[in-house]
C-alpha cells in the first residue's frame, strides 16, 4: 500500500496548450511544441523569480502540473509570471510555422497537496484542473485568437490578485466553471492575440494580430545591395534545403536576394529555426566571394541573438555541409507495377529527385493506367519534372522501373510532349535506363549488388563485361557460374531478350542474382555482332562508369543526318535496352508497396 506524505500547503501551476490534438497539428509539430513547451516554461519561472528547479513538475504531455514551494511569494505568479509567459510565446510563434505556435491555458490556485510514489493526491489540484477546463475560458482563447488565458480561482484571485494592484485585477473577469462535479466560479484574463491553429489555416493571407516581424525591412535591407546581384545555380536546391518541399519554387531567373525576400514571409518549420536564416548560413558556404561569406554570416549572427536563436544557429554551423557542386544530377524515378487485381492495368507511382542529396524523395501522385496509357503518363510526369527543375543549373536522368514482362519496352524512345503535336524522343534530352522491379523487392540480392556497384563505381576501366552464350538444357546454371568465377565482371550481354516468365538457364535471373548492375540486350533478338560491337566500344571509349550516359549520347547521334564515324550501324542502338542498376538509389518494400 502507498504511503502518503502529511498534507504540505502548495502554490499550484496547471498549465495546458490549446489544440494540442488539433488534427492539423502532426506528430512534427506536437513535438515542438512539447520540447519548446518546457524551454519556454523553465525561463518564464526563472525571469519571474520563482525557481523552475525548486518547483515539483509532472509533464502531462499536452501540459503540466506545476507544484510551487510555500516561500515563493504568490504575487509573484500574479503580476510577474504572466509577463515572461507572454513573453516566450511571442518569441515561439514568430518562428514557428502554424504546426507548431502555442496558446496557454493557465490556472492558479493553492491547496494542500499530500505526495507519494505513486503520485499526488490533492483535491486543490483537481479543482484547478477543473478551472482550466472551465467552457467560457476555452471559448474565449478559440475566440480571440489569444496567446495566453490566465485563470484564477476565486480564493487566488481574491487573496493575492484583487490585493495588489500590479497584477492588474480590474482585467480581470468572472467566468462560470461547470466541469463533471464542479460548478464554481473563477477569473479569466486573456493577453496578446497570436496565430492559433485555427486561424492559421483559415487566414493563410491575412498579418496574424500580434505575431513579431520576424524579419523587420530594416534587418533585411541590410542584405539587399550585397545579394541583388548575386546569382548561384544552386538556388532551387539552397532554397529547398533551407524551407522545405512545401515552400513554392523563385522564379527560374531570380537572385539570393529574390529568394530572401520570397522566404523572409516564412516562419520556421517544427525545428523552430526560420527558412530566411537557414537560407543565409547555406548561400555562405555556397558563395566563393570570402567578404561576402563572412558579411553573410555577421547578418546571421545579429539575427540569431535578436531571436535568441544563438544555440540553434550555432548547432546548424556544427552540423555543416559542404558546397553544392554545379554539376550535381537530379533523378526521377517511375516505377511501373501490375495492379494485382486487374492484369489489363498497371499503378504507376513516381519519385522526384528535386534536392542531389535526398534520396528517397517524397512520393508523387499514384495512378492506375492501362499498358497503352503508360507512355503518356511518363510524359506528363517528365513535363512536371522539368517545370519542378526550371531553376537547375545540373543535369538530370530518367529511370523507369519495371517488371519483367515489361522490361523490352523501348521506353529510351517514348515520345514526350506529345499534347505539342511536335513530340520528341527521351532520349535526346535524357539519360534513360530501365531498371528491375523484382531485384528492388529482393532484398536477399542486394549484398552482391551493392558489393559489384563498388567495384565498378572504384575502378571502372577494369570492370568486364561477359557476352552469353545460350545456354545447355543439360547446364542451366553455366552462366551463373561463370560470372561468380569473374569478380571483376560488372555488366552482361543477352543472347536474347528475357521472356516474360523466367525459365530454366534464365540470364537475367543469373545476372541480377550475381550483382551484376548492368544488364544489356538487343530488343528483337538479331544483329547480335552489331550489338557486342556496340558495348565493346562503350567500354573501350571511358569504361563502364558512364554507360548510361555514353549511351544516350549514341542514342541522340543516331537522330543525326550525319552523324559521327563509328565501327557499327550507329541506328542499331536504338534497339539496344540498357538496365542499369544503382543500389544507391533504392525504395523499400513499403515505399513500393504505398
């Protein structure tokens, strides 16, 4: 049985955040507000005089129970507590996104407390928990868009507010409290208006009432005449790092200075850090001008110690990144997968590479087509791609991935922009490659794959490639054998395209089983001497390592009235599947399965 302390007289602090279980606040959020929660209640209480550590609390997740020790002079939670209070959500929801700004139900009052083990037992707590929840104080917080709702009961309010005029008493008014048992009455008083969840997405254009300028013109313009001319090509991508995909694109042909300007009417994400800074500490390591680094980083700085964001600026510092390269390649991957249900259609899904360093992306939109709708659907997702990448200075290339019986399609010459009348194959502006469906689900695979990608990708002139031979009914696993005993072999040739269905001697099978990441066949099964002509001198020109991209640029030539000199019929490359495998860029089971 517990054993409970003797009753103990205590000052009690019950704190709760409005909507903290707002649909519209995520788990990102919710954690905000929970770590700034305690930041923000352990400074007001120390400002106030009232010792964040000489106080008993006990976190109730969207709130807490704050027990003060007699010795504290109760005016102080009246005419002092308030104002720090204030003072830190003012700070806290000008630099958090709508997910994460916070307004405070507060409730005083004191009463005899008696403690155990297990937990407290106080019939004063549970009446202040029942004035917190009073209707009229939550009505009136939704109401006026408040930051803070002070509640006091009537014995606090009458024997410490009323007696001291520094709190303020005649702000002060009385509501009714009727809570399960309870039917009481307490005194309510609201402080500064703020964004609450509810008018954030409800007033997305309108100036939140009493929300900091986070950026003062005055602070911004101190930058305007050193970025106005500056011009980076990695601007799409420092301006998604710093702010997020859910921040819209600058325009294709904008400045630093446009793209601080465009972000200084953001507030921070759930990290509580603003886009406009992390914008600034990125365009500083991106910038080959040092004055102008260090000009950049000075601004930082000052802006930091006026948001009291020191700590956070300086952890972003530590964690560093190095410079974006100019020639940094984006990626959109289509991954084609039968319907399960419906064997005449096919769900494509799809993964836009919009940052070099993020992978997986989020998913795009699902859709289920008909075998003959997916080239159209490619072409409206490359279309899309290219209005999302206007901004990038890089290259790009397009994966398709695909099942086995769809593995032959000659999808390097799918059309796109087929709405203009004057479409045009992928592969004049793109790297195209097909890659396999099934070795993305099997796992199991994966250890060999990722072992023969290393070996290519650390010396690539000395990768092999292993032209096939048909195999013997009476040695089906010839090849499979041979390339385990050639560890330096990195990419096969078919003897034919693989069958939609897998059979005994299987190549493909034997190639994606032993790693290799380049897989390579002639569509209609003919002009096998053309072909190896073709993948020798691919290998000879600059080995493996650019196959795809030597590749495309075969591909583009072959649409030439005259193009350059080669050793084989430049055309029969168009019949050439490429599936090149990079196991750098894989989605789980999950992610494909949606």
């Amino acid at each position: 049985m517990p054993q409970y302390s003797e009753a103990q007289f205590r000052n009690i602090v019950l704190v709760d955040v409005a909507s903290f279980s707002d649909s519209r606040r995520k788990s990102l959020g919710q954690l905000a507000v929970h770590r700034s929660l305690e930041e923000l209640l352990e400074q007001a209480f120390d400002e106030a005089g009232v010792g964040w550590s000489s106080c008993e609390v006990e976190d109730r997740g969207d709130g807490k129970i704050i027990l003060v020790p007699p010795e504290i002079p109760r005016i102080r939670l009246a005419d002092q507590l308030w104002n720090r209070l204030l003072a830190g959500l003012r700070r806290h929801n000008a630099v958090h996104s709508a997910a994460a700004v916070m307004q405070l139900r507060v409730a005083l009052h004191a009463g005899d407390v008696r403690l155990s083990p297990n937990g407290k037992v106080s019939p004063a707590i549970n009446f202040a928990a029942r004035i917190l929840d009073a209707q009229d104080a939550k009505k009136s917080l939704a109401s006026t868009r408040s930051a803070l709702a002070l509640i006091a009961s009537e014995d606090f309010f009458r024997n410490v507010i009323e007696q001291d005029h520094a709190a303020e008493p005649d702000l002060f008014r009385q509501i009714s409290v009727v809570v399960k048992e309870t039917s009481a009455v307490a005194w309510l008083r609201l402080f500064d208006a703020a964004r609450s969840v509810d008018a954030v997405s409800s007033t997305e254009s309108s100036t939140p009432q009493g929300v900091l300028d986070l950026l003062p013109a005055s602070e911004l313009n101190q930058l305007r005449d050193s970025l106005h001319e500056v011009v980076v090509p990695q601007l799409p991508t420092l301006l998604r790092r710093a702010a997020g995909p859910g921040v819209p694109p600058a325009p294709p042909d904008a400045s630093a200075w446009d793209v601080l300007a465009h972000l200084a009417d953001f507030n921070a994400g759930a990290d509580g850090f603003p886009p406009a800074l992390s914008f600034v500490e990125l365009l500083a390591r991106q910038v080959g001008d040092s004055a102008l680094r260090v000009r950049l980083r000075e601004w930082n700085d000052a802006q930091a110690r006026r948001l009291q964001l020191s700590s956070e600026l300086a952890k972003l510092r530590e964690a560093g990144s190095e410079p974006i390269s100019a020639g940094t390649r984006l990626h959109l991957m289509i991954v084609v997968q039968h319907d399960g249900i419906d064997p005449d259609h096919f769900v494509i899904s799809h993964w836009r590479q919009d940052d070099p360093e993020e992978w997986p992306p989020a998913r795009g939109e699902i859709r289920t087509v008909r075998v003959d709708e997916i080239e159209r659907r490619v072409d409206e997702l490359v279309i899309d791609a290219e209005r999302a990448w206007r901004g990038h200075a890089g290259t790009v290339a397009l994966e398709v991935v695909l099942p086995r019986a769809l593995l032959n399609l000659p999808v390097h010459l799918w059309r796109k922009e087929q709405e203009s009348g004057v479409p045009r194959p992928l592969c004049l502006d793109y790297p195209v490659v097909v890659r396999s469906l099934e070795r993305m689900r099997s796992d199991h695979w994966h250890r060999v794959w990722n072992r023969r990608w290393q070996m290519l990708r650390d010396d690539p002139w000395t990768a092999e490639v292993h032209f096939a031979r048909p195999a013997s009914p009476d040695n089906p696993h010839a090849v499979a054998a041979v390339l385990e005993r050639e560890q330096r072999c990195a990419a096969i040739v078919l003897t034919a395209a693989p069958r939609p269905e897998p059979r005994s001697g299987d190549q493909l099978i034997s190639a994606l089983q032993s790693g290799l990441p380049a897989v390579l066949w002639h569509r209609r099964d003919a002009d096998s001497a053309s072909l190896r002509a073709i993948v020798e001198w691919l290998a000879d020109e600059g080995g493996l390592g650019d196959l795809a991209i030597r590749t495309q640029t075969l591909r583009r030539d072959a649409h030439l009235d005259s193009p350059s000199p080669t050793p084989f019929d430049v055309n029969a490359v168009q019949e050439m599947v490429v599936l090149w495998d990079d196991p750098g860029r894989l989605l789980t089971l999950d992610e494909l399965a949606g």
